[in-house]
C-alpha cells in the first residue's frame, strides 16, 4: 500500500492562483489608495486673472486659493509658459479668516519695486523662493514683466499657471492695454 499524500497537482495550481490573484489585488488595492490620497488632498483654485501692458513693460495678476485640505508649496508661477523669475513676484497673503473678494488693479510696472510694494492698500512681499500656502489660504499675486508679452499681445489669450509639488494648475485671460485711453 502506497500511504503517500498530497495535492493533487490540480488544488495545487487553484491555489497558486488564488495567491497570485490576491496578492494583484492588494498592490493595486494599495496603489489606488496612494494615488487618490495625494490628489483629493490637493485643490487649487485660480481666478481673477489679469495681464497688463503698455509701453513700460507688462504686469500679471491673480488669486491663488488653496481649497484642498492639507497645506501646499508653490514651486512656479508661469506667463504664456515661461517661468517668471522669484524676484518679479510680489505677493499678498491674506489673512486667515478673511477673503478678497474684488478683483485685482492695474498696477504700473515702474511701481514693483523694492521689497515691499504698497498697491491698494495691502503690503505686497517680494517672493524669494517657493510659496507656502495654507489649507484655505489665498494669496494675490502680480508678476512684473513677463519676458514673452509685448503690446503687440494686446487682445491675445495667454495662459497663467501655478505649478504644485503635485500638479499644475492653469488659467487662461486676455491681455489688455494697461493705458488709461
């Protein structure tokens, strides 16, 4: 009598299987659950978005609001895709609590200047690296001349982006004469 047990080699491959397909599942179980928590996490908001120009030189202008629910860093700011340099932002950081709700003026080029400029009565700073923002923090942002917008872009649309450690969030305006007449 031959006493010899075993799997057969049927329950033997139904369980390697098994094992295979599980395992699958947790990896992309596991992945899924990665991926959806760095991007729900992280929602930014851009609006009220303005370009300048006249003869002097070209200004941006926009609101940054963080809606998502954890803290970010602002890597770049980008006119017509190129990356304005950290010493041509200025930037208000509005308190917590509170909201900017009217839309940003013209501001001359020849007035950004120096660390601390005074537009609208708000102490705008002269950015020197990469921006945090706070969960439900906003921030108003004018970028003095942008290398790629003449007057010849007056009427044109041009895209303004901010670039998280996560994403790259663009909006799009008109580039409109900075002249009073």
């Amino acid at each position: 009598m031959n006493r010899n047990r075993g799997l057969s080699e049927v329950v033997s491959t139904l369980i390697l299987l098994v094992v295979a397909v599980l395992l699958a599942a947790v990896v992309a179980y596991y992945a899924t659950n990665v991926t959806m928590t760095r991007t729900n996490m992280e929602e930014v908001r851009l609006s009220k978005q303005h370009v300048w120009v006249n003869s002097s030189g070209a200004v941006a202008a926009v609101k940054v609001q963080n809606l998502g629910g954890r803290d970010i860093l602002i890597d770049k700011l980008s006119v017509r895709s190129v990356a304005a340099d950290w010493d041509q932002i200025y930037y208000y950081r509005v308190p917590s609590g509170s909201s900017v709700n009217e839309d940003q003026n013209i501001t001359s080029y020849a007035s950004l200047t120096g660390a601390v400029v005074l537009i609208d009565g708000r102490n705008y700073t002269q950015a020197t690296s990469d921006m945090p923002l706070i969960s439900g923090g906003e921030l108003l942002v004018y970028v003095k001349g942008p290398h790629n917008i003449h007057m010849d872009d007056i009427g044109t649309t041009v895209a303004l982006s901010v670039t998280t450690n996560n994403a790259q969030y663009i909006t799009e305006c008109n580039v409109k004469s900075a002249s009073s007449q």
